[in-house]
C-alpha cells in the first residue's frame, strides 16, 4: 500500500490536511485507531459543548421567571443529556466519513507506528501491516495528565472521558484543574444539581486567560454555588469509603484546610 500523504491521527489537524492533499491530486491515506474526527469531535470539544448546551437550557427553565415566563414541572433527565451528547458526536463522526468517501482518502483502521523514512507499520486485532507514503504527517493530538497521587480507577476516581458518560448524576464532585475542560465540567454538573468544589494550582481559575476573565468567571461560578479553591492541590485522596476523601492543601497556609 503506496501513497503520495499518509497521516497518522484523524483529528481536526489530521482529516483537514488529508482533504486538501486529495484537493491537491495527492493519493492520501489516513490512519486512525478510533474514530474519525479524533478527540475533538468525539470526547472533547463538539460532545462537551452538547452537555453545555443542555445545562444551559436547563438553567434558563429554572430561571424563566427573570424573564416574564412560568414554568411548572421543568426536570432534567441526565441520562438522556448524555444520550444527545454522545448521539451529536456520533453524528459528527458520520460526518467525517462522508468526507473521507467524498474525497477518495482511504482510512486504514489500527494504530500507527512510524518504523522508517516512509513507512508506517498498522496494527490492529493482532494483525500488522505496512503503508508506505512519499509524505507523512503524524497528527496525533495529546491524552490526559494523570497525576501520580489521584490514580484513575474509572469508578471514583475518573478522568474526562469517563466524566462525560456517567450512568447517574453524583450528589458531589471535586474536579481538579480549573482549565477549559474542568471549568465546563463544573458549570455542567453544578446546572445538573451535583455540589462541585473546584480546586485550581495556580491563583486563578482558567489561568491561562485574561486575569480580569479569571475573575469574572470565579464570581460567576460562587453566584452559581460552585465552591473554589485556588493556590491549592489535592495531596491524597481515600477512596476505601462509599465515596472519595480529598484532602486539599493550600500554599499559602501550613495547615490542610479541608477534607472534601
């Protein structure tokens, strides 16, 4: 199997890239070991945006009243928030293949690993095979941070996958990290009805923007109930219990100043 392009990765980098080379008259080929559309179609940016969504018009039921209308009866079904959520992923995805069809790219299923200048060995359900390109991009995005001192056990301790497709909605969450991901899961859940606590490292939350966001966004999240502790880590967490026990240290202070 010879191409002009080959990409590793068929995130929003690596399915753009391999439209314009078949545009271009290039034979392209396009390897990914999940879905098509990547992380970001599929577990990060479009499904995150559809809860979003959800919370948001939930909340505006709940506050329909500051705009002139009643409503009586109004609840939020959770499993069915994550049904749409997953169902617009989906969708997306689908889309991705049309494109992929439409353009004559050939998408090879299984991971991909570069062995040499121009190959690339795929491997998938124990069978291995070589794609050869004249050109190679690999376009394989980043994964999570795990943190040494909060293992991942899928069940109480979970990571962002995980996060969008709980069965039920938990009566509290910590999440650690007030970045773009964890600052959507906070406003998602809190709107959903759970008690969020929000522990940031940095002095401010989503700490790469603007101080002045930052600000805005943490009265924000206090008005909305959310609780929020910044200059501050999780340095151990029990889970022998019915739930999780997050011991939460601030810098500033010689003490722990809570157990969550």
């Amino acid at each position: 199997m010879s191409y002009d392009v080959v990409i590793v990765g068929s995130g929003p980098g690596g399915y753009v890239a391999a439209i314009r080379a078949s545009q271009l008259g290039l034979k392209t080929a396009i390897i990914e070991r999940e879905s098509l559309g990547g992380i970001c179609l599929n577990w990060g940016c479009i499904p995150t945006k559809a809860l979003l969504k959800s919370a948001q018009v939930f909340e505006y039921l709940n506050h329909a009243s500051d705009y002139g209308i009643t409503v009586k009866g109004g609840s939020a079904d959770f499993s069915a928030i994550i049904k749409r959520s997953r169902d617009v992923a989906d969708g997306m995805s689908k889309g991705i293949q049309f494109l992929m069809k439409k353009n004559k790219i050939d998408v090879i299923t299984g991971s991909g690993v570069l062995k040499s200048a121009g190959k690339v060995e795929v491997s998938d359900n124990g069978k291995t095979q070589i794609v050869e390109g004249k050109n190679i991009i690999l376009s394989t995005g980043a994964r999570s941070r795990t943190l040494p001192n909060l293992p991942q056990d899928g069940k109480k301790i979970i990571g962002y996958r995980d996060a969008m497709v709980l069965p039920k909605l938990p009566k509290k969450m910590v999440i650690v990290g007030s970045g773009a991901i964890g600052s959507e899961f906070a406003y998602f859940y809190q709107t959903m009805g759970c008690e969020v606590t929000l522990v940031e490292f940095m002095p401010n939350i989503v700490p790469v923007e603007d101080e002045d966001v930052s600000k805005q966004l943490a009265r924000s999240f206090k008005k909305s109930g959310i609780k929020i502790m910044t200059s501050a880590e999780v340095t151990s967490v029990d889970t022998s219990g019915y739930g999780v026990k997050a011991t939460v240290k601030r810098r500033k202070e010689k003490k722990f100043l809570k157990q969550i």
